[in-house]
C-alpha cells in the first residue's frame, strides 16, 4: 500500500503541473470597421464614400489609441487595436470639380471597443 501511495503522488503532482503550465494564452484585440456614408440633412443616403479620411483618435491620446486611413471601394476602413477604449471618429472627404469649387463633407462620432468582437460604425458625412 505505501509503495501505491509513492507512485502515485508524483503523478498527480506532475499532471497538475502539466495543467497549470500548458494553459494557452489567447491575445485579445479589439476590431474595429468604419463605414462612411453620405448623408443629406442627418439621413443617411446609402451612397458609400470611397476615400474618405477616417482618423481614430485624438491627437493627445496615446499612439496605440490612435488610426487613421482611407476608406475603400466599400466605404469602409479596419482597423485592430490591442487595448479596449471608448475612441472618437472623425471623416472627412473633399471634392474638386476641377472648376475651382471644392466640397468638403464631415461626420464625427464615438466607437467603444470590445475584446475579441468586431464593432461597426457607420458615419454619416454631411455637406460643410
């Protein structure tokens, strides 16, 4: 019986080891997509805007709270931080007709990241 107990012990000391140890350590990040889109008097229009500029963020936060990009043919830009937030977002988009009269459109609003979940956002841009 006491020789059972001696080998016994030590397996069940190594398989707790085994399991404390050999846990795997998911990295969490937090997705974020920003759809822009057309919007005339606060009502969205549907119409996409490609190449808006979409910046996450504000100059004073940190650099790893901080994105910006272009939107592309779908009207939307991605991005990954790697700490959870409440960001601001800010798209602008500018258009020349090449006669002189530039029209820039702006919309602003707020993303809260979430671990491990994609969080969509859409922006409406209006006329300046």
């Amino acid at each position: 019986m006491v020789k059972k107990t001696f080998v016994f012990i030590p397996v069940v000391i190594a398989i707790l080891l085994v399991l404390l140890f050999s846990s795997c350590d998911k990295e969490i990040t937090y997705p974020v997509k920003i759809d822009c889109n057309f919007s005339l008097t606060g009502i969205d229009t549907g119409d996409v805007v490609i190449g808006a500029v979409v910046e996450i963020g504000k100059e004073n936060y940190a650099a790893f709270a901080q994105a910006s990009g272009v939107t592309d043919t779908t009207g939307s830009y991605s991005h990954t931080f790697t700490y959870e937030a409440l960001l601001d977002v800010k798209a602008t988009y500018t258009v020349d007709d090449g006669l002189g009269n530039i029209t820039t459109y702006i919309g602003a609003g707020q993303v809260k990241l979430m671990p491990n979940e994609l969080v969509e956002k859409t922006i409406l841009l209006i006329e300046q």
